[in-house]
C-alpha cells in the first residue's frame, strides 16, 4: 500500500426492499425511512437512506482492499452531508492520504466518501487502520 | 428536549449485546454485503447493533437528523462475542433552534475497552 493508492469503488442502488430490511436489523424505524406518507411532508419529500447505511458502502469498500486489518484496528469518522432518496444509486471512493511507520507498525489514512448518481457527496470523512 | 433531563457526561444507560453469526448475517444481508468471512466484527456493524439497543431505550425524536458518526475499534473483536455498551451524554447544545447532541457509547468485555462510538444528532427542541 501506498500514499494516493485509491481503492476499488462499492456501486449499488439502495432498494426500498434493502432500506426495509435494514431498519429491520437496525431497529431504526425513523418514518422519514420507511414511510412515504410521513415523508412526502418532510423536507426531504421523500422517503431518505439511513445515515448509517450509507456509512456500511464506506465499510464494504473497506472489507473488500483492506479485510481483516480494517477488522482488527479499524476508525471510521464520518460526517453526513446529503440524504440520498431510496431507490438511488451510490457510489464509494476512498484514497490513502497517508502512511506512518513506526515501531508499532504501519497506521494508514485513508479519505472516503459516497456520493450519488449525480456526483453530489452524500458522506465523507477519514478511516485509519493499523498493519 | 432530547435527553436534556441528563448532564454532560451522566451515563444513560448501560446493556449487553451480543455479536453473533446471525446478527453478522442480517446485517450483510440487509446492507447487500456479499462478504461471508465471520471471524471479526468490522466497525459499523459494531456501532450499528449497540445503536438498536440505545434507540430501544432512548427513541430519537422524528425530525432529528444523524449529522455525524465516529467509529474506533481499538482491540480486535471476535465474532460470538459478548460486550457490554456504556452509553454516555458527552455534549447536549442548543444552537439556532435546534439541539446538537453527542452520545459517546464504551465497548467492553471484562472491564477492557474494546472500542468506542460517538453519535452526533440534530433534534428538535420540543
């Protein structure tokens, strides 16, 4: 690994079925998730992705370069920055930034963000991890 | 407003979860994660269980919105395993007719911290 290696993307469409079955998991069974009535009088107009969901593409970006190391050590700070409408699709991104050796080993920063179809960010932040 | 009958630092509440094959398989599943590999916990699934059992005890309002989630697992934690979440009030603001409020939530087993989390939401005032 090294400095500017940038991860492989996650891509995928966030299903109404997916966001059902994740407040199901999650318990988090917020209206503004799941129900269309409640959410067409929202600001959002709307059903919206759980916050937290969009953080698991961040995670599944990382099993996938990372695996286990991201397991073991892993930190994740993230800040939400737009809902994203349930059926739409996302996409991750995730470059290392920086790389410090010492005599503990090799802690890694890495920035990532989701964005949607449109190119607008819907989350970002840094993961580090130890190896 | 939310949680404004605790201090700065209180502790709201404390329980156990337990991070087992068919919770790690719900939750791939429900996030449409195809990764079949259970020997550790990853950081969001971490988070994501302990935050069920919070809202369980703790409903967050409608109209509050989660503005930012920090995640740290500082020991490697093993599918199967049993933690107990100590869930804290770390900061409670009202700011431009809203209320930010952090909730910092300790990971342990036999008394070792394992990890922690911090919530960060916007709730409304009443």
């Amino acid at each position: 690994m090294i400095e500017e290696t940038k991860l492989k993307s996650v891509e995928k469409v966030i299903t109404k079925e997916m966001v059902i079955n994740y407040a199901n998991t999650s318990g988090d069974q917020n209206p503004i998730h799941i129900d269309e009535e409640y959410a067409k009088n929202t600001d959002f107009k709307g059903t919206i992705v759980h916050g937290m969901f969009l953080i698991s593409s961040i995670s599944e970006m990382l099993i996938k370069n990372i695996g286990l190391n991201w397991a073991k050590s892993g930190k994740l700070k993230i800040k939400f920055k737009n809902p994203l409408r349930v059926g739409e699709s996302i996409s991750t991104k995730g470059k290392i930034s920086k790389i410090v050796k010492d005599n503990n080993g090799t802690l890694i920063t890495c920035e990532v963000m989701c964005s949607d179809n449109d190119g607008n960010v819907l989350i970002s932040g840094t993961a580090h991890w130890s190896e | 407003m939310y949680l404004d009958k605790f201090k700065i630092k209180d502790q709201l509440c404390e329980f156990d979860i337990e991070l087992n094959e068919e919770y790690i398989f719900d939750y791939y599943n429900s996030c449409g994660i195809n990764f079949h590999d259970y020997q550790y916990v990853f950081p969001t699934e971490l988070a994501t269980l302990s935050l069920k059992y919070f809202l369980e005890k703790f409903p967050i309002p409608n109209g509050s919105i989660h503005t930012s989630q920090e995640i740290e697992i500082t020991t490697p934690i093993k599918i199967g395993s049993k933690l107990t979440c100590r869930a804290f009030l770390d900061s409670i603001k009202e700011i431009r007719g809203r209320g930010i409020v952090i909730v910092n939530i300790k990971y342990t087993k036999s008394k070792k911290i394992l990890g922690h989390a911090n919530a960060t939401l916007l709730v409304p005032l009443s």
